[in-house]
C-alpha cells in the first residue's frame, strides 16, 4: 500500500447523487466521470461509491482561479 493511501477502513464513500450535489452538477456528469475514468469509483452492486477523497481532490484539481 502507498503511503498516500488510507487503509480501508478510514475511507468514506459517496453515493453518485452526493456528489452529484456536492460539485452541483446532475448524476449523469458523474456517471461520464467514472466512465471516462476521470473519477475513481467503486462498483457495489449495480451502483457506484466514490471516494469521498477523490471528489475533494478532483474538484481541488479542476480549480481555476480568477487573476
């Protein structure tokens, strides 16, 4: 394991709707997301989970400042 990693049982998850909330955009921007593999997902079942983490560091990452 990396040492950037959280062992299993520190991480939270989030359904497709949270954080379809969370960056305000609909479920099925973040559905595109997971499929184009720009935010990681776990399959549970016939949905998805994502990282609580991810989404953080996703939107952190695609965020552009005004000058």
């Amino acid at each position: 394991m990396a040492a950037e990693e959280s062992p299993l049982a520190e991480m939270s998850f989030m359904t497709v709707a949270e954080v379809a909330e969370v960056m305000r955009v609909s479920k099925m921007t973040v559905y595109r997301l997971v499929h184009s593999g720009e935010l990681p997902a776990v399959r549970v079942g016939r949905s998805f989970r994502v990282p609580a983490k991810a989404v953080h560091e996703y939107l952190r990452d695609s965020y552009h400042g005004t000058a």
